[in-house]
C-alpha cells in the first residue's frame, strides 16, 4: 500500500491531459530521431545529441511498435510512476511505511514531477534510475553488494551523464553515516568502474557543447526558484514544506555504520544541483530539468519532519491526558488496530489538500501554451494555407521541426534552403545550402512562405550562421511580407516579390561573409 498508492497516484496524473494535442520542439526532435533507422541515430549522435543517444535508441524501440504522441510520452508517465514508488520505498526502508506513503504522494503530486512525466525526453527516466540507484545504494550499505547499484547508476548517467553528480551525494551520505573502510572500498570501486564507463560520453559530448551556448549563469534566484519548485510553487505549500523539512534535518547523522533518512535526503536533493551551479559559474551548463532527479530528496525530507512532529505530538497528548486507575487489561485483538491507521491517514488527507492547492497549476501545466512553443498548430496553419508546389523558407533551420515532425502538412512543398535531409547528413535539422546557392534559389521565386522564428524577423537576435544572414538580406531586399499566422515564438508569414521601381534594376544582395572567429 504504502509503495503501490503513490506510484498509481503519479500514474493517473500522469495520464491526465497527456494527450495535449501538440508536440513541442525539444519532443518533436525526439519523435523525429528515434523513428530513423539504428545506423542513421548512430551517425548523428558523433555530430550531435551524444548525451540522449541510449535515450533515442531506446525510443526508437518503442516508436517502432507503435508511433505517435501519446506512445512518446507514456515511457516518460511510466517512469515517474516507477520513481514515485521508489521513493515511497525508500522512505519504508529508511524510516517506516507512512513516511514512505507520504513522501510517495509527496512525490507525486509535486507539479514537476508532473511536468516531465508528459515530456517526450528522458529527465523522467533519469529520476527513475537514479532513485533506484538511491534505494541499491541503502542496500548495498548493509549487505556489502554493490553490483547491481553500479549497473543502475551506470545506465542512468548514459541516460544523462549528469547523473554522476548522485556519487558526489552518495559520498557525503557514507561520510554522515561514518561507515567503515569495507564500505568505502567496496562503494570506491563502484563509483570509480561507472566514472571509467562513463568516460567515452563526456569525451564525445564535450566536443558537442555548443548545443548548450545558449545557457546562462544561474543566480542566486535560481536556486530559490528551484528550492520553491521543489517544496511546493504555491505558497500555502511551500512554507508548511520548507518547515517540516528542516525539522526532518534532525535526524541527519544516526548511528555509526548506518545511514539515515536525512543523510541519503540531504545530499540527493541538494549536492547534484548545488554543484552544477557552482560549475555553471565558469562554463554554463544548469537547466533544472538537467537535475530533476534531485527532486526525490525533497519529499523524504519533508515526510521525515512529518513524523517527528507527529511523534512530538503523540507524546504531548499521551503526557496530557488526565491519568485513570488502572484497569484490567482486555484480551488481545487479532488484526491492525483502528488508530494505526488514523496517523497515515491523516497525513495522506493532508497531502490531498496541497494537491487541491496546486490543482491549477497541474491543469494550466496540461495546456499546449505552457510549452515554449507548440509546433501541432504551425503545422495546422502551414496545413490550410501552403499548396502543393509552394516554395518554404525555415528561419532559423530549427524551425524545420514542425514539417519533420508533422510531414503530413508540409507534404508537396518545395523546401528552398535544404540541400540534405536530416537523416541522409546524419544532423537534427538537415543540411542546407550555402548562401550564394540559396540566393539563386530565391531569385527564381514570386511568393515564398517563411515558418520563423518571430523575434528573428523582428531583429531581436542576430543569427551567426551566414545562411541564417542571407535569408534575412533576401527577405528584405527583394520580398514584402503580405498575410500572417502567428502561433507562440513561431509565425507562419506569406512573402511576396516586391514591385520592379520602373528604370532600377537592383541586383541581389552579395551573400554575408562569415564572421571572424
């Protein structure tokens, strides 16, 4: 009860909503991806995306039975189902079975944990692994048996490789539980066969960080929008959260040899990402969703706290109670007693009445506009009001994401700027022609539909790519915008030629050269 409630719990709200009706860029990349063939994924994780390369494959297997947006998602819901019972276990295993009730439910109804269980990526995966990776971990302390803890959190950091940040927490755990030295050796020895295994994609992927150019260093709001992210968004929540937290803190350091609730807590929730910021000073590299698998610390923490006001409140009743002469004592009772029920069933009412205050922010999450961007409805414009045989101009070539994912819309078009498919040059987004070849291409052309990126048009960013350049010069050189569909960062806009001035004839615009390195 105490495991299965909570993962059936993050099991329906999971499932709630998860067909959304639109996929979003980062999802659509997977969907797109995984339904090339092994040798296609293969060549593209040497140039790119290394780091969700198991990730692909393993989505491939499941896109091959069968493919569409509901079956993307629904490894991602069965994942944090897994992760929200495995945090109920290791609140039982750790504590007792209510805390592991409660932190399960806690688990479940955290507004993140129900974000990334509707992703198409593979941070719900990552959660999962590493919490079951935790929960080997408490094993292995007490029964000295360490290979099947290195196996999990082996393929969980091939999942993501900044998963490894789970030794550094795991390390500080068998510091606070002043383990001896055959636990050391053995937990070494694990720890160090994951780093060496783990090798080939660091090697790989750093060779590929400028996919995460775009990040920026986190800030101390950062770390308090985590903390507010992971304790609760709304207030109510997150106060009463916070202050049971630091109350579970009481129990950090137990007996020598043993490890306890607030000592594999602890580390968990705050070691991963606390250590990726402070890296993120010097070369970017934090997204929360990078360090979801944290999250799982936090209701252990909060359920922790839980118990021992419990506790103090069942002894200040108990102490309270006027005294009675004693009585005879009544024959035993077979069975589990009514009040052994009222304390779980106090807190899981409790837990229920945090879920009615976030419910809005659950339902608002379940929106497509939630999502940066929501290419279902450009591919739906692109859909009623590009013909067969119309030229399509993708600005910047990311945007090429809503054809890939939605072919259907995009069938009978003629894409102006691509030279190869994504799948033929082994990248995300195809590879496409140089700028003098493209500014032939345009020449010839009346009318061309541009799917952009809004903020580009508007000139809000300067592309770095002199293909990027020449679309932009074209555009304005020799095109008028006429009709629009805007939809979120993405507009759909008809470019038409611009009228010949009688007596010019202006040629045009040289390609840009490439900026200097």
């Amino acid at each position: 009860m105490s495991v299965s409630l909570p993962a059936l719990v993050m099991l329906g709200l999971g499932l709630w909503g998860l067909d959304r009706g639109g996929m979003w860029r980062d999802e659509a990349v997977t969907f797109q991806v995984a339904r090339r063939t092994v040798p296609q994924i293969w060549r593209l994780l040497h140039g790119v995306d290394a780091v969700h390369g198991l990730y692909y494959l393993l989505m491939h297997a499941v896109l091959g039975v069968r493919s569409g947006e509901v079956v993307l998602r629904l490894p991602s819901v069965c994942a944090a189902a897994l992760t929200a019972g495995l945090v109920a276990g290791l609140g039982t295993r750790l504590v007792r079975p209510r805390v592991g009730l409660w932190a399960g439910l806690l688990y479940a109804i955290t507004p993140i944990a129900g974000h990334y269980a509707q992703e198409g990526r593979s941070y719900a995966l990552v959660a999962a692994g590493a919490t079951g990776a935790t929960l080997l971990f408490v094993g292995a302390v007490r029964s000295g048996s360490w290979r099947a803890y290195g196996v999990v959190l082996g393929l969980t950091c091939w999942l993501h490789e900044f998963a490894v940040l789970l030794l550094l927490a795991h390390a500080v755990s068998l510091a606070l539980a002043r383990v001896g030295a055959r636990v050391w050796r053995g937990w070494g020895c694990t720890a160090g066969a994951v780093g060496v295994a783990l090798v080939p994609m660091v090697l790989v992927s750093r060779a590929q960080s400028a996919q995460v150019a775009w990040l920026r260093e986190p800030t101390w709001t950062t770390a308090g929008g985590l903390l507010r992210t992971f304790l609760g968004p709304t207030d109510g929540v997150y106060w009463a959260c916070l202050g049971l937290a630091v109350v579970g803190l009481v129990g950090l350091v137990g007996r020598r040899g043993e490890v306890t609730c607030a000592g594999v807590a602890l580390p968990s929730a705050v070691l991963p990402p606390a250590v990726l910021m402070l890296v993120s000073q010097v070369s970017p590299l934090y997204v929360d969703r990078y360090v979801l698998y944290a999250l799982s610390g936090a209701p252990l923490l909060v359920a922790a706290g839980a118990e021992r006001v419990a506790g103090v409140a069942g002894r200040l009743w108990s102490a309270g109670r006027p005294q009675r002469h004693p009585r005879p004592a009544p024959p035993p009772k077979t069975g589990p007693r009514a009040g052994s029920f009222l304390l779980p069933l106090t807190g899981v009412l409790l837990i229920a009445l945090a879920l009615s205050h976030q419910l809005p922010l659950l339902r608002g999450d379940r929106e497509p506009g939630r999502r940066p961007d929501d290419l279902a409805v450009v591919a739906r414009v692109a859909g009623r009001q590009v013909r067969d045989g119309d030229s399509v101009l993708f600005m910047p070539a990311q945007t090429r994401n809503a054809a890939l994912a939605y072919p259907g819309a995009f069938r009978g078009v003629r894409d102006v700027a691509l030279a190869e498919s994504g799948a033929g040059s082994g990248s995300l987004y195809g590879r496409e022609v140089g700028a003098e070849t493209l500014l032939r291409r345009m020449a010839g052309l009346d009318r061309v539909w541009v799917v952009a990126d809004r903020d580009l048009l508007a000139g809000h960013w300067r592309p770095g790519s002199p293909v990027e350049r020449a679309k932009l010069a074209v555009l304005a050189e020799r095109f008028v915008p006429g009709e629009e569909s805007v939809q979120g960062d993405v507009t759909v806009r008809l470019y038409v030629r611009r009228p010949a001035v009688s007596g010019s004839s202006r040629p045009l615009p040289a390609p840009p050269r490439p900026a200097r390195s």
